[in-house]
C-alpha cells in the first residue's frame, strides 16, 4: 500500500505548518514506514494511506514520486 508521510525536516525545531512536506512511500501498515524513515531525522506529524481516488489525484501531481526504502 501507498502511504503519504507529512513530516518537518528537523527533529529539532518547532513544527510550522507552513514547512510541513510530504513524500509517499510504499509499506504494509504504518508501523512499517515509520519504521523505513526512522534513521532520516524527520519529525513525524501524519502518515496516512491513499488509495482509489484520493492516490489518483495525488499520482496526477508533477511531484508524486514513491520513495523506494
């Protein structure tokens, strides 16, 4: 399954909403992506599945790219 991961770049600072990022990445439950990211130093906010419609529209984006962990 697909996951879309809202995350901040740094463990350190704050969260802001207006730096929030995303990235999709593939994985069988969400325990399981968490796990694949842990060793960035991403600050977690979200990790939500997209499937049907929603990953259709979210494929039809310049910047859909799943990442391969």
């Amino acid at each position: 399954m697909i996951f879309k991961v809202y995350f901040q770049t740094s463990i350190k600072e704050v969260p802001v909403r207006e730096n929030t990022k995303s990235l999709f990445i593939e994985g069988e439950s969400v325990r399981d992506v968490r796990s694949k990211i842990a060793d960035r130093g991403f600050n977690v906010e979200f990790v939500q599945g997209v499937k049907g419609a929603y990953l259709e529209y979210e494929k039809q984006n310049e910047d859909y790219k799943v990442l391969e962990i």
